[in-house]
C-alpha cells in the first residue's frame, strides 16, 4: 500500500538485508545538507523569548515515526498534573486551510473535530481527543503568533512545541528529541539518500534525548546505546514505554473496551514508522492477521479501505484497529466488512521523572507565586 514510500523506508533503514539503493541519492543530500544547514541557522536568529511561559520543543533527528507527538501528549499531561496551563503548538502538517485560519483547536461539547481535518490536520486533532480541558492546541506554521495566542487568550504557562526543533519562532528552554532505540539514525545518511534531517552532532543541542519502547520488555540496543556515547554524549536519556488503554468504536474516545489477548486483529494505517505499530499490537497480546500500511497522513479513499478491510477477513481478522492519528481521517458510513476500533494508548515511564519534569514545574511553581503576589509596583507608585 505504501508503494515507493516503502521501498524508500526499507532503503533508509540500513536494517540487515536491505538493500542501501538510496546512496545514489548522496549527491543530493550533500545540497540538502547545506541548504538544511543555512535554514536552521537563519531559524535560530529569529527565534524570540516569551517571558512568563516555559517552552520545551520536541523533535525528531530522523523523518517521521519516533514517537514525537505521543512525548509532547504526555508532557502536556504531566503539566495538567503538575496544575499548569499547558498547550501544544503545531504546524498542522496536512491541513489545507491557510495559515491565519487554523488556530486554536476548539474544545466544547459537540464541536465537529471529526469534520475539521482539513483546517487543522489529524495530529493537532488527535491531540485535542486525547487532552483534558486544561490543555489548548494551537494549529499555526507561525509558532511565535500561536504562542501569543495560547498565553494571552488561554492563560497557557507550558508551551509545547511538537516538532519544534525546526521552527523560527520562538526559543526554547528545553529541548527533548525522540529517537527510535533499534536505529537512531537510520542508514545515517541525510535526506534523500537517508532519513536524517539533521546531522547526527547536533543531538549535542539536546537537553534530553527520549526513547519510545513499543513492546514490554523492548531495551535500547548495545548498539545504540554505543552511538549515543559517541555523538551526543552526557546529554540526559529517558526512557517511556507506550501502553495500551483499551480500543473504541470511531468517534467514541471515551467508551474504552479491553484487547481480549489472542484477538485476530487486521492494522489499517496512515502513520510513519508502521512497523513499529505492528510492534506494539503484538507485544499487547494480540494475533496480527494483516497490516495495510497507507502513506503517512494518507488522504483516504472510501473504495480503497474497504477493500483493504476484505482483504484482512479472507486472512481471518475479526477486527480492524486503526490509530488516533489516522481516527480525524476515517471515512464517515464507511461500508467496512468488519467492526473498526481506535486504539487509545498511554505512556508510563520506565525511569525516574523528577529530573526531567524538574524544570517545568519550577517554571510553574515561580509563576503562580508571582501571580499570587500581584504585580511588581513601579519605582512611581514607591514614591
């Protein structure tokens, strides 16, 4: 289903048996490299504190597929927790409305998300399903105007930049960047001959690098532990382990059912790293029948999913699971010949966290004791 994206992944991987076809592509990624390089140069210059918030960016070092958006979920909601006003910043990558009319995400009963993925793209409205109230999500290429709007209009103190290594708006406190433990770097070429987007060294930028595992049990490989030493070393890591919640009917987030373990599921996704999906539904217990892998962000044609989903019940699935990211995307009145669910995950982690979420919650702390004591007097009012 993925056609030439799957031969690019599997080409990008350098996983043992794939054939390394894109290094003819190297050329190419010595023009990206400099060009990638002057951008983010100019982006850095630009950015702009906002004073009275605290701002984490998260990032990926390669394309797509580490677990970015799911660790800026769980920092907002370990700011909920901690009694802050968080919100998560995004471009909106997939939406098609134009940049001044996407916003903030609304969140009040009844509002129609399900028909609003193409003004605000299916991660920002995945994020908003899956958030308590306390949290705001923000669409706009423009993370500086977001950020005005999220502290100004919704009291927001924890901005949360989900894939906010790239942007030029504004600067950062903290800077957590994903990684997939099997294979960091990929092939460790840059794009297109790779799946860097960024040179390896600049991990060194990190205040924390964090690791995603899908399946009980799953370690950071020797491997990668090894490289990590070599190109960005003393730079904190954590680990988080994704966990799965229950599945729901589509559009029904808080109906939460159990995966019977054993139960013959079919995958249908639109995401970037499906395999590390497979990794996980079966490290939840459950009997992987088929996996029709889409594009990432696919834009979905009813036809083409309901044969796909024929396609998995003559392989004996008795279930179709899909993601929260591809959820905002599936068709309405979808003749599917077998039941759809949406699986609802979580993350624990799987290391201390008082280090980590540390700085925020100082951050928090510093500022609801300045608004408590009211504002500073001038030396005016002193005299």
């Amino acid at each position: 289903m993925r056609g030439y994206a799957r031969a690019i992944e599997r080409s990008w991987s350098g996983e043992p048996g794939s054939t390394a076809w894109t290094k003819a592509l190297l050329p190419l990624a010595l023009g990206y490299a400099l060009v990638s390089g002057a951008l983010r140069r100019s982006a850095a210059s630009k950015r702009h504190a906002l004073p009275g918030s605290h701002v984490i960016a998260v990032g990926n070092l390669t394309v797509g597929g580490a677990g970015k958006s799911s660790v800026a979920r769980w920092l907002a909601l370990q700011a909920v927790e901690a009694g802050a006003r968080p919100a998560i910043l995004l471009r909106g990558h997939g939406a098609r409305a134009p940049a001044g009319e996407r916003g903030v995400v609304p969140d009040f009963a009844d509002y129609p998300l399900g028909r609003r993925v193409a003004r605000y793209g299916d991660e920002a409205l995945a994020h908003r399903v899956a958030l308590p109230h306390e949290a705001s999500v923000a669409v706009d290429p423009d993370r500086w105007r977001a950020a005005r709007v999220v502290t100004s209009g919704y009291g927001a103190r924890v901005l949360i930049l989900d894939d906010g290594w790239e942007q030029a708006g504004v600067r950062w406190d903290e800077l957590w960047v994903a990684l997939d433990p099997r294979r960091p770097a990929g092939n460790g070429s840059l794009l297109p001959a790779g799946p860097l987007r960024r040179p390896a060294a600049t991990l060194r930028e990190a205040t924390r690098l964090v690791f995603l595992l899908e399946e009980p049990g799953e370690r950071i490989t020797e491997r990668t532990q090894a490289w990590i030493e070599r190109v960005a070393p003393g730079i904190p890591v954590l680990r988080l382990q994704r966990t799965l919640r229950g599945t729901t009917a589509v559009g029904e987030p808080g109906k939460r059912d159990p995966l019977p373990p054993g139960s013959r599921i079919a995958l249908v996704s639109g995401i970037g790293a499906p395999s590390r999906l497979e990794r996980f539904i079966r490290g939840a217990g459950a009997d992987l029948r088929s996996h029709e892998a889409f594009p990432d962000h696919a834009r979905w044609r009813p036809a083409a999913l309901e044969a796909a989903i024929d396609r998995a019940r003559l392989k004996g699935a008795e279930t179709v699971l899909i993601t929260e990211k591809d959820e905002p995307r599936w068709p309405a009145g979808l003749g599917a010949s077998l039941p759809v669910r949406v699986i609802r995950t979580g993350i624990v982690p799987l290391d201390p966290v008082e280090e980590a979420l540390r700085p925020f919650r100082a951050a928090e702390a510093d500022a609801g004791a300045r608004a408590k004591a009211g504002p500073i007097p001038s030396e005016a009012s002193r005299r």
